[in-house]
C-alpha cells in the first residue's frame, strides 16, 4: 500500500507486506496494540482496504471503521495472543471485521470475551447435504424443487416456523442439548450427527442463562431462514481437485447435486449478542475503562457477567445447529415430495456443517507453548489439520471439511484444514467471498429485476420473500470467492477439494 497523502503517512508506514498473500500491521499502527495484526490479502484485495483507509481518513467513509483499522483495534484487547488475523474475506463489521479471527490466553487473568469477535447471529453457518441426483435429473423438475422448498421453509425477517410449536422445555432441550434433541424428535439422522461440527451441541449452554426476551425471540423461530445473506442452494458439483477427499465425502463425479444451506440463531442469538454488549458497556462505564472502539464491547473471561455471556452464547450455537437440522429435514421431505424416492435413497447425508460466528475454547501452540485459548472467529471457519481429534474420525486423515458458500449466482467451494492453518491462524479459514459493497450502496446502483435477469441468464432459478434481498446480496456486492479461497490456498491455511455452482436459490 503506498503512500499517497500526508494524511495516511501513518497508516502507510505501518502496514508492511510479508508476501504475495499477506501482509503485516506494525503495533504502532494504533495506539496500544499488543500484538501485530495480520491480514491475508492479494493484490486487488489490498487496494480495497487501501480506498477504505482514505475515505476513512478524508472523513468520506460512511460504513463503520475501515476493516484494516479494526484488525489494529482488536489487537488492543486485553490478553490476546500471537496476532489479530484478518482473512481474505475481510469487510468492516461491528468492532471486529467480519473475516476475523483473535485468540486471548485463558490463564490470563485480564483477558476478554467480546460479543463483537463473534457477532450477533451467534452460530451462522452452513451446512452442505450431498445426494446421487444428477443436475440432468434436477433441471428436469427444478421449478418444482423450488416451489416445494420454498413453500415448507418459512423465510423473511421476523418470520417463524408456524408448524414447529416448541414448549418450554423443548427449547430448554434444544438450548443445552443442541442435535440429540432434533433426532429424539425425528429432525435428523442419527449419523447426521457425526458430520456437524462438535456434534452439533456445544458445551456449556444453560437456557437459566438467557434472558426472557431472546426466549421468547427464538421460541418460534426454529427451523426457518431468516434473511439476508441466508439461503437454501441447489448447487451442482462444478470441479473436483482432490477426488479422494472428495470421495471420503460421498463426492464421486462433476455433475453431482449438493444442497447447501446458510442460517443461523435468528433472533434468539441477536438477542443474546445485544444483552451482553448492554451489560458489558455498563460494567465498562461504572469502572471508567476505555476502549480504542465503544464497539470493541468486552468483559473479562473469568468474570460472572462473561461466563454467563458465553454460556448463553453455547446455548444459542445449539439453537443454530437445530435450526439447520430442522430445515434440512424439510429439504429432504421436498425432494421426496418432487422425486417420489426416499431421501436415504437419494443419499441425502449431511457431509457437514460448520460455524461461522463463535467463541471456543481450544488448545493452540503460541511460540512454542501449548496454551488454552478462546478463540474468536467472526466469519471464519475452523479449518483443524489432519489427524486432529476434533475432527470426526470420518475425515480426520484428510483434515477438517470447510464449506465457503458463495455470493448468491457465484461457485461455492468445500475444501479441508490443515497443518499450516493450526500454526498461522489458530485453525481458521475464510467463511465466503465477502462483501466489496454495503447492502445501501448497491440498492443505488443496482435494481432487483436486472439481478433476477442475470441469475436467470446462468441457468440460476430464485424464490424470493423480498425483492429488496436479490440487490442487497446479488454477486456484484461481493468479492470474487475464487481469489478468496485461492488466496487461502495460497497461504497454506486450507485446501481445495471441490467447487458448486448454483443452479436454484430461496431467500428471505
């Protein structure tokens, strides 16, 4: 990044470039940085945190604080470790960047949890279920394919699921138990289990420590979509480079139809998020302590107020893993609606399912010490090496699968952790392309019926709740998701196994 006015000299001269995929911010870049940061980036990548900077500084920037500048801010939090990371789907997100990842030593006693490292949809995600279709056999019946989804799968932004009536209880049991209660009750396959990142339940959630209103938010939300960024996908394989990883996964040959789903916590988890940056803020106040970023809300891990956030955190992650469980069971009732076959017949297995948005606890090698760490990931993926014992024994020997859903119309690529990521990232990869433009900037330049034309024009069929979606998260609004994860590739920190291209999308 060069220089180009007095006043970004001192930007520029802090941010140094390692390599052809990364590159270094110095820990004067601002004020009280403890560690470095790191941003994994290439070229055309780095000149658009290059524009967020000026605009940012010549007080033209109307989005929040420049991605780049947060990588800087978060590195100022209390008891982190190693570096602040910044991946290549990098945008500006509320205190950390969406594409972040930062890990805070748990023996040290000041170190902080903060609800901004994971966000407010706690547990967003996806989930890829693969079948022996073929994309001859889909295109056949496609439209029907849609309108059965579409019809079964509540979506839009404070719609729930009028067919799933939880009680009380069953929420508990969702909250604490996560997928056990979706295949007591007949939502998903035993083994689906098996293929869902920690099994689908995180431990440590205890609905006594949610409050009323992300209760009563989330107790009629389960198994819908939501909106925004979240989709149902028809996806075809497009390309396989590693056909015996792929194989492991049950991808035998191009031409294959997977189906990938992306939601989260909905309005439970955005609750949950919200309650704690209240309370955060408060303790903060009362103690006079300030912060580089009012956004950068945190509270030491060792203390109540924390331990209760991350509980209630575990607590909604579940709730995300159920609601995938339960719209993967009505994608499976749709092809059976539409193709008259069983789902098992078709082979509608899970091959997996990861979370984007979370805070774990894990052990990391941090200059050649074995520490125990919580890590924050927003919008990043787990990506464990080979062999790791959090990997189900499924795929431990080819590495952690990793589903990096695409910007609606583009390719979604599935590929594995590795060794190198354990070391430079804590076990983390890029999450998707990420956005290039705000969701208000495109609906100026950008009108619903010519992004409907262009999809249509792909072959690409959509359902839609909302018109105002198609703009807000049509392909022009992000970066390109192949240099994305070429850059991942690149950096070591993940590897490619097969790509998906889409042939039929329902939003919100």
């Amino acid at each position: 990044m060069e220089e180009s006015n007095d006043g970004l000299a001192r930007d520029r001269a802090n941010i140094e470039v390692i390599n052809n995929h990364s590159i270094r911010l110095k820990e004067g870049t601002v004020a009280g940085m403890r560690v470095p940061g790191i941003v994994y980036v290439s070229e055309p990548f780095a000149k658009l945190l290059d524009i967020e900077l000026e605009a940012f500084h010549e007080s033209k920037w109307a989005g929040s604080i420049p991605s780049v500048l947060q990588v800087a801010n978060v590195a100022t939090l209390p008891g982190i470790v190693k570096a602040s990371i910044g991946l290549p789907d990098i945008h500006s997100g509320y205190g950390f960047a969406v594409g972040h990842v930062a890990a805070f030593d748990m023996d040290d006693l000041e170190a902080v949890v903060s609800p901004g490292g994971v966000g407010y949809d706690i547990n967003c995600g996806v989930r890829l279920i693969r079948t022996n279709l073929t994309a001859v056999q889909v295109e056949a019946r496609k439209g029907d394919l849609l309108d059965a989804m579409f019809a079964k799968i509540p979506v839009g932004v404070a719609r729930g699921n009028p067919d799933l009536q939880l009680s009380r209880d069953d929420l508990k049991q969702v909250l604490e138990q996560g997928m056990a209660w979706a295949v007591q009750k007949g939502h998903a396959w035993p083994e689906d289990v098996d293929h869902v990142e920690d099994n689908g339940c995180i431990a440590g959630g205890l609905m006594k420590s949610i409050g009323q209103r992300p209760l009563s938010r989330g107790i009629s939300q389960l198994g819908s979509l939501g909106s925004g960024n979240h989709y149902v996908e028809i996806q075809v394989v497009d390309e396989i480079y590693d056909s015996d990883a792929a194989r492991v996964m049950g991808i035998e040959k191009v031409g294959q139809v997977c189906v990938m789903l992306h939601c989260g916590s909905r309005g439970l988890g955005h609750q949950v998020a919200e309650d704690a940056i209240r309370e955060f803020d408060a303790k903060l106040a009362a103690e006079g302590t300030k912060l580089v970023d009012r956004q950068l809300s945190c509270y030491k891990i060792s203390s109540p107020e924390a331990q209760r956030y991350l509980s209630g955190m575990a607590a909604a992650a579940n709730f995300a893993f159920v609601n995938r469980s339960v719209i993967a069971r009505l994608v499976r009732e749709s092809f059976e609606a539409v193709f008259g076959m069983a789902s098992r017949d078709m082979d509608m297995h899970v091959v997996y399912d990861v979370a984007h948005n979370i805070a774990k606890v894990e052990e990391h090698v941090v200059e050649g010490v074995k520490k125990r760490l919580l890590v924050h990931r927003k919008g990043s993926s787990r990506a464990f090496g080979p062999n790791h014992p959090s990997v189900p024994a499924k795929y431990r020997a080819i590495g952690q699968p990793v589903l990096i859903g695409g910007s609606m119309g583009t390719y979604s690529y599935v590929l594995t952790g590795t060794e190198a990521a354990m070391q430079k990232t804590f076990g983390s990869t890029c999450h998707g392309a990420g956005r290039a433009l705000g969701r208000n900037r495109t609906k100026k330049i950008l009108l619903p019926e010519e992004v409907v034309k262009r999809l249509n024009e792909k072959g690409i069929d959509i359902r839609v709740g909302q018109m105002n979606a198609v703009v807000e998260e049509a392909p022009e609004a992000y970066k390109d998701v192949n240099e994305v994860v070429n850059i991942c590739e690149s950096a070591g920190i993940s590897k490619k196994v097969f790509r998906l291209k889409p042939i039929g999308v329902i939003k919100g």
